[in-house]
C-alpha cells in the first residue's frame, strides 16, 4: 500500500492494483488483523484450531517518502 495525504494505491507483487482518491486530514496508522472463521465467518466449532492452523508475522515494513 502506498499511502500519501489524497490518494491510496494498492500493490500486489509489486503491480499496481488499486487506487482511490482520499482525503485523510487525521493522523493515521498501521493496524494488522488476521481473523480466522467457519464458511460462515463467524468462528464456530468446525473453525480449525492449533498449531497447525496457525502463522506468525515476522516483521512489518513502513516506509517514510521524502
């Protein structure tokens, strides 16, 4: 995501896929949510559960444009 003060643009494998105009006058941040669910969504008893379903997020990069 490149993120600057009217426009957001969205990257996949470094090829452009998304933009919006959008006007952000409050400060903003960073915020990472990877929720699991059932086909339904909603986290339910067939939702798996453990190590085996699970990952890690190693680090997060932000860069500052001059």
């Amino acid at each position: 995501v490149k993120w600057e003060p009217n426009k957001i643009t969205f990257y996949f494998d470094g090829k452009e896929m998304y933009s919006v105009n959008a006007s952000m006058s409050h400060r903003m941040y960073i915020i990472l949510d990877l929720w699991y669910g059932s086909a339904s969504g909603t986290p339910d008893n067939s939702t798996p559960q453990g190590k085996g379903n699970s990952f890690e997020v190693n680090y997060v990069r932000a860069w500052q444009f001059q």
